[in-house]
C-alpha cells in the first residue's frame, strides 16, 4: 500500500484473531458481505464480450481480431502492469506485441489471495501447522468478500501461480478447440507464438479459434509447466510499459481526453476531512477560461476550458473553512502523540517473551526515545480522474488500487448505487499508498453530477495534493532494553503511533475495532533471540487522518527497532553485522544478513571519517538487509555505497526486481534525511516539492543488489527494502560520528552533503 | 491568437499570453508527452527544449515563446528513437515513467552541451529533475551510455 500502497505497494491487513482453528476478522465482514458474490464469482467479462469471442476466465480474452489479458492489480510503477500479463502470457504461449493489457473493472472475481498471509496472525517464518491453516482460513475468507485491491506488496504473491495458471485453461481450451475441429487428438497439438501447432507445420492462431473456444468448456484439468522451460518468468526480460514510456506514448490517467470534455480544479478545506462554511466567488468567475464555480461539501470547484485557468481561479476563490477535529499545531501533535503511552490506548501487546521485569534490571540499563514525523506521498502524478453521469450512471477514469471503492465512493458522492459506475482503472504516475484514498474520488463524483451530460476532467494542483495527502503516520517510540556479559538481555519496545490501516478501513467504510496490525510491524517481528521481551503499540486518537505509506508501519517501527537493536549491541560491546547474525533464529533470514555481508566485504569499523551501518527487517514476509557506507565530509554526511540482499523466495522479473528495490532504498534514505509534514493552524505547512524534497540524483548513492530465492513462498518486493534504510543510514552516521540520531528527517540533527 | 510552432507544426492558440507552455501543449493541443508535476520548476516533469534547449514549460508563458521552435520527445528524432530515449529502454529506466520524458528531455540538452559528462556533471544538471519512484541509478548509467553511443557517430 502507497508507498506508492502501496498498498498497493501499501500494506494492507484487516484486524485479524486466530479462533478456535479459523480466523475471525473484526467487523469488516459485515461491511465486506455487501460486495460479496457467490463463489466461485461469475466472470466479470462474459458481459462485454463481443460477438464470436471468448473469456476463457477472468484475465484471458480473446475475440476474433485480438487477444486482451488482463491485469487485475493497479500499476503504480511497480511493473505489475507488466509482469501479470507475462505470467499469463508464459502459459499461453503468447509474445509480447501479441497482445493488449487491460485494466480489470471491480469484481470478487478479483480477489487478492495474496493477503492470506499478511492477514494471518502470525510471524512469517512461521510455517507451523497452525499458522498454515489459519492462512488457509484466511484465503477462504477472502474469497469470500472478494476484496480486490492491489498493496501490501502482494501482487506476486497473489498472481505468481494464479495467472501462470490462467494462460494454462485458456491454452489448453483452444488446443481441445482447434482438435474437434480438425478432428485430432490434443495430444498431437503443440501452441507457440499465439498460434496452435499441428503435426505437419500448419498453424491456426488463437484469434480463429476464438468462436469455437466459446462453445466448448474450458480445460481446466491442466498442469503448470517446469520453471527450466519458462521463456520470460524469471529472465531478464524488458518490462512491456518501459517502451511507450520512453517515447512519451504511454497515456497516464491524467492524459485522458474525452469528446466535449471540460477542465475543473479545485480548492478544498486544508483541515483534513472538514466542510467548506462559506465561500466567495467573485474575483474567480470573470477570470479568463471560467464557465462556472461549483461548491462542493468540502470546497468549491472551478470549471473551465483549461486545467491551468481552473487552477488560477480556484486559488482566486476566497473560502471559509470548518475547523480541523485535530490540533491545529503540530507541537500539540507531538504532545498528544507522547501522553498515548497508557494503558487507556493500548492497542494490543503483540508479544512477551521471558521475564522483561527482571531482564530489565539485569546488567546495563539502555534507554531510548525515537521519533517519525507524518509523511507526504506525493506521486509525481497528481490526483486527477475524468468522471461522466449520465442517465445511465457514472463512468470513471483514474488510476486506484481499490477499485470496489471507487465505485462504492464515487456512487455515495453521486446518489448513486455502486452498480451504476463504471470504473475504468488507468496507468498511474506512482502512488506509494495515495491511490487508495479518496480525496480526488469524492469530488470528482460530486463535480461530475453536478455537470451532468459534460465529461469533466479533474487535476489537483502540486498544492492541493499536498493539502489534502492523507499522511504516514506519526509515531514516538519508547524503548528500554539491558546488555550483560556481551549479550542482549531484554528488550522492550513501545511504540505509541497514529492508525493508518484503521483509518484507511473507516474512510472505505468498514471500520474496525481491532488494534491496528500494521502497528506492529517492526516491533513483533523481531527474530533475534533476544529472552526477555516484549512489544507492544499504543494508539494515539484525535490527531491527522493517517494511511498507508511505501511499507506503512514498518517505514517507522523499523527505524526505530533496528536503530535501537544497533543501540544495544553497540552497549554489549559487539559488531552490528556480527551480533545480527549470531542473534538471528532463522536460518534463511541469518542467510540474508551474512550475504549482505559477504556482499560489502564487512570487516568492521572503517576509520576515517567513514562509517557502515547494517539493518535488517521482515516486512510483508519478505527479509531485506541493507549496509549503508558514508563518509562524513566537512560539507556533512556523504551517502556512499548501499548494498541490499533481500529473499523473496522467487525473482519473478530480475531486471524490474534490482530497479524495485534500488528505488525503496531512495525513497527509504530520502524521506528520513529531510521530509516532514508539519500543521499550522491545521493544515500542512509544506505544499510542493522545495519542502519536501527526499532524494535527488546529487545524493543517490550507488546501490547494489542480491535478490535470494531460499524462502518456500514467492515474496513481494515494492514495500521491504523501505524499511531497513533509514535505521542502516542512522546506524552508518553512528559509526563515522559517534552521533545517535532518534528523529526524522534526520537533517533537523546533522547536515547532510 | 498566439501562434506557436512544435515539431515543426504551426499551431494558432486563443489563451492568455501568461499561460504556461504546458498547459497549451496539454490542454490545447493535445500533447500530453509533457507532464504536470509541480508547477514551479521544482521536478522538470514537464521539460522539453525551446530553441533547442531544455526548459520547464510549466515556467515558460506562451506569449514569450511565440515564434521560436519548441520540441517535445515526439519531435526529437525522425522516425528512429534518439540514442538516449535508446539508452532509456536498454536500461530499463522507468518504474512509472511519468517523470522520465523530462528526464530524456533534459538528458539529450545536456549531452549536447556535455558529450562526456562525469558522475559530477550528471548529478549537478539531472539533480532538477525529481523521480519519485527512484530511478536515479539507471538514470546515470543510461546517460553515460548515451553518451558513449552518441561518440561513436
């Protein structure tokens, strides 16, 4: 979930509790029965399908001039848009230039499966019995309320056997097809190059067998291929969006254009969620452009013949403003944020391990305060989207990971039923978890339906994405621990957070009562054998809205977690690289630390102004370690040299694997050098990119990577390299400076070159 | 009317002299190769070359421009792909792509001024032009490639 969210490449779990040998998920269930269908869901493209053409099942389609596959999780850059119809393009024996990508339209039909896992209450390198069969449990319901939506780096592993699967029943369906009706066995039918081949050379395309595909059910009895036969799965491959992407062919959502289209832009209430009181229109409406002013729950929209001049008379428009539920100052923020840590907003001690009283009072007492600022996506694309009411409903163009809820908002926001809009998901310009809210959904319903009959296209500006960027969470931790006789003895890690998965559930309209899950990523998921121990998150209420941010509760729990691990091994007397590994209790993960070594020929302290830090984090399954190297400068701290080593069970697309994770580590080692979003007078002071910069091409360091594959499942990569960066570069600048920094953006504490 | 010439085509626009290039060529024109990212020169999203030099259109009003060739990366070469849009695909550079047209636009001016650019030079002219997905790396490795094709011609 959004980083990018992504959700997508956001995290995404819903509160979840082993019952009884099943899995019982807080009040989402109710809510989630609403977009149930029966199981198995009818496929969404029979309804579409035209004369003569065939769905074999929910991605595959073919129709007598051409072949379509579709791909059910958003592209948020992360090269889904690619890889999904590869995996089905590698069964199919289609290649690329052979086909078109789709976006798939909301359907159950569509659920991810890939967050059984995730959603599952227990560790990832857990592979007990149990644990297996509460993520079994927890496939079934998700299958069941069909919940579609791309995050929490799950796209590979929902899709990896899933898709490979579905160009195998469509293969196999127009190889039965072409032998009735040549009259011959399967058997003696090979396919390649989109084509069935017959014995003697002669070759049908599928486009022919299309209609008689149609009649004939699908094989669906069909076995996966040997990975030593794949074509394209697991080779370096050029990703099918990277052409059209350097040519500038490549339509993003905002480049739409629809016939008679007209230009809206709007300006919003800056506190949070809040109306719009009153407004002032007069200096706007004659300004060049302007057909007409609109007023909108939380705002006023501008229509005009241009984006630019509904831009300029939107910010000509003077508004009265409901004020923030949430303190308008951000030292009030901080103040409520570090008054949470009692037991009124405790929301669940994840685990405990050992005695921690008494390990606590053993040997040398370590104590630390670690502080995470709220956090802006900013995608380079801005909100935007085209919206159409007519008599018949609302059709949509945006890029959204959640496609179920943008039809059910944009249908709220239009007095419409969710069955009534037609949502149509587009490549997006990043999104790091801001494409699965819904700022720019609502107001395009309400702007559209108040256009009725006129397409009407909306782009935020830099600004007004800024301002209503629902933020990472805020986050303080309180950490105690004790070292005797070179070891760790205990380690107590509390973390008071805002919510961002359970915000993210309330504004989809299935609130939870459950403690937030993502709360404890990177204090749960510990894996050093540490014997006293405990973790546990603390909810802060009444403050900014939060969500799903590149890695959501990891990208501050594990600064924190690791920085504070590195606190303790540094008290204990013992190497960062060394200490992880013999601390480490599972195997594979010792394996991801001791490549990361081998990789940065790890031989302890550098000398001379250089320093290395090492961290390591599970996030969504997936074990990452990373060593930074800098050099402190006089002109401040210098970014060498990164090396990553993550295991992902599987590189499914390497060459998109090393660009994954080299751009976590930038956005990772960006946003913690010099990014915060601050409130004044409740609103967020930094509105464009000079306030909130991360990393530019000058601090790039170079970044070296090592994708394993020893885990037994397929792992997602969009979210697990953020995590470990910030607390690797804290530790580096430890190591060269002997300075120990707590705080985000860490340029408040140290200059950087 | 404000005429304006892009790829060699002549445009007649009926728009305020201030708007920004962007906004004409998006909006009014239809190409939307140019990209809307932050609006003050911050990210070079929307860059393409006036007079054969790479500029932010977001920051460049219609009214001064009129009468000087702008190119975007339609225009950049005839038919083949420039050896740096080339170099941009062998390296597989885009994660979403949306800031990479203005970094091809901003990478060809600079090599032209610049045939042998060091990681310094790289760094001193791309660090205007933001990707948020982080494709920094490959960045400086395509152009250095690009280079390198474009010596041998």
């Amino acid at each position: 979930m959004g980083a990018l969210p992504d959700i997508s490449r956001r995290a995404f779990l819903i509160g979840s509790t082993a019952v009884a040998g099943g899995v019982a998920f807080g009040s989402f269930v109710a809510q989630a029965e609403q977009v149930a269908a029966p199981a198995p869901a009818a496929n969404p493209l029979a309804a579409g399908l035209g004369p003569n053409a065939v769905a074999f099942n929910p991605w595959v389609e073919i129709g007598p001039d051409k072949i379509t596959l579709i791909a059910q999780h958003a592209d948020i850059g992360q090269g889904v848009g690619s890889i999904q119809v590869v995996l089905i393009a590698e069964e199919l024996d289609l290649d690329p230039g052979q086909f078109e990508i789709r976006f798939a339209g909301p359907s159950p039909a569509y659920f991810n499966t890939g967050f059984a896992d995730e959603f599952a209450p227990f560790l990832a390198a857990d592979h007990s019995e149990a644990a297996e069969a509460a993520r079994a449990a927890t496939l079934e319901y998700l299958r069941k309320t069909g919940l579609q939506m791309t995050g929490g780096s799950s796209t590979i592993p929902d899709t990896y056997e899933k898709l490979r699967m579905a160009g195998a029943v469509a293969r196999e369906t127009l190889k039965a097809a072409a032998a009735e009706r040549i009259g011959m066995p399967v058997a003696d039918l090979r396919t390649g190059s989109g084509q069935v081949i017959l014995p003697d050379g002669t070759t049908i395309p599928y486009v022919h067998l299309a209609a008689d595909a149609a009649r004939i059910p699908p094989v669906t009895a069909v076995t996966l291929r040997d990975a030593s036969r794949w074509r394209m799965v697991g080779r370096p491959m050029e990703r099918l969006d990277i052409r059209p992407k350097v040519t500038g062919e490549m339509k993003f959502g905002i480049d739409l254009k629809l016939d008679g289209m007209v230009f809206a832009s709007v300006k919003l209430n800056p506190n949070k969620g809040q109306p719009i009181t009153a407004y002032d229109a007069s200096r706007a409406v004659g300004m060049p452009g302007v057909k007409t002013v609109l007023k909108l729950t939380n705002g006023i929209a501008v229509i005009a013949t241009n984006s630019w001049y509904a831009m300029k008379a939107a910010e000509a428009v003077d508004c009265v403003w409901a004020p923030s539920p949430y303190p308008a100052e951000q030292a009030d923020h901080w103040k409520v944020l570090g008054a949470s840590f009692a037991p009124e907003f405790l929301g669940k001690e994840w685990r405990k391990t050992g005695d921690i009283d008494a390990g606590l009072k053993t040997g040398t007492r370590v104590e630390a305060e670690y502080r995470a600022p709220y956090l802006a996506h900013a995608p380079l694309e801005p909100l935007n989207g085209i919206a159409l009411v007519t008599e018949r409903g609302m059709d949509v163009w945006l890029g959204h990971q959640s496609p179920q809820s943008v039809q059910q908002i944009a249908a709220a926001a239009a007095g419409l039923k969710p069955e009534q809009v037609t949502f149509h998901n587009q490549w997006t310009g990043g999104s790091f978890g801001h494409r699965l809210e819904f700022e720019n959904v609502r107001v395009l319903a309400e702007i559209a339906d108040q256009m009725r009959g006129t397409p009407v296209k909306l782009v935020f500006s830099r600004e007004e994405d800024f301002l209503q960027d629902i933020p990472r969470q805020i986050a303080i931790a309180r950490y105690r621990g004790s070292v005797a006789d070179g070891k760790i003895v205990a380690a107590d890690l509390q973390l008071a957070s805002t919510a961002p998965l359970k915000g993210l559930l309330e504004r989809m309209g299935t609130p939870s009562k459950d403690p937030d899950e993502q709360l404890k990523v990177g204090i749960w998921n510990v894996y050093y054998d540490i014997p006293n121990f405990r973790a546990a998150s603390y909810e802060a209420r009444g403050l900014s809205p939060c969500t799903t941010w590149r890695s959501v509760g990891a990208s501050t729990a594990g600064f924190f977690t690791e920085s504070f691990i590195d606190e303790l091994i540094h008290a204990a007397g013992l190497d960062p690289l060394e200490a992880r590994i013999a601390m480490c209790s599972v195997p594979n993960y010792r394996k991801v630390l001791e490549t990361v070594g081998e990789m940065a020929n790890w031989q302890g302290p550098l000398g001379n102004g250089k320093g290395r830090g090492v961290a390591f984090v599970e996030s969504f399954g997936t074990p990452v370690a990373e060593i930074v190297e800098v050099t402190a400068t006089a002109r401040g701290i210098k970014i060498d040299k990164v090396w990553v080593a993550a295991d992902v069970g599987k590189v499914v697309d390497p060459v998109n694997f090393e660009n994954m994770v080299q751009g976590g580590i930038v956005w990772g080692l960006g946003h913690a050098v010099n990014c915060e979003l601050t409130y004044a007078d409740g609103a967020v002071q930094q509105t464009n990119y000079h306030h909130h910069e991360a990393m530019r091409m000058y601090q790039c360091p170079v970044i070296e990577v090592r994708g394993l594959e020893n885990d037994r499942k397929v792992r997602g990569i969009g979210e697990p390299p953020v995590p470990p960066a910030a607390a690797a570069l804290a530790n580096a600048i430890f190591a060269a400076t002997g300075q120990r920094i707590r705080e985000m953006p860490f340029n408040k504490s140290i200059d950087f070159v | 009317m404000i005429e304006l010439t892009v790829n060699g085509t002549k445009y007649q626009v009926d728009v305020v002299p201030q708007m920004p290039l962007l906004w004409v060529l998006r909006d009014e024109l239809g190409i939307t190769s140019a990209k809307y990212g932050c609006g003050i020169a911050q990210c070079g999203a929307c860059t393409v070359h006036v007079d054969g030099r790479a500029v932010r259109s977001c920051q460049a009003p219609v009214g001064a421009i009129s009468g000087k060739p702008i190119t975007t990366i339609e225009g950049l070469s005839n038919g083949d792909l420039h050896p740096v849009q080339k170099a941009w695909i062998e390296h597989q550079v885009p994660q979403c792509g949306y800031c990479q047209i203005g970094q091809i636009m901003q990478a060809v001016s600079f090599l032209e001024l610049k045939p042998d650019p060091t990681d310094e030079d790289i760094d001193l002219v791309m660090s205007g032009n933001l990707c948020r997905c982080g494709t920094y790396a490959r960045i400086r490795t395509a152009i250095h490639a690009a280079a390198a094709k474009m010596a041998e011609r």
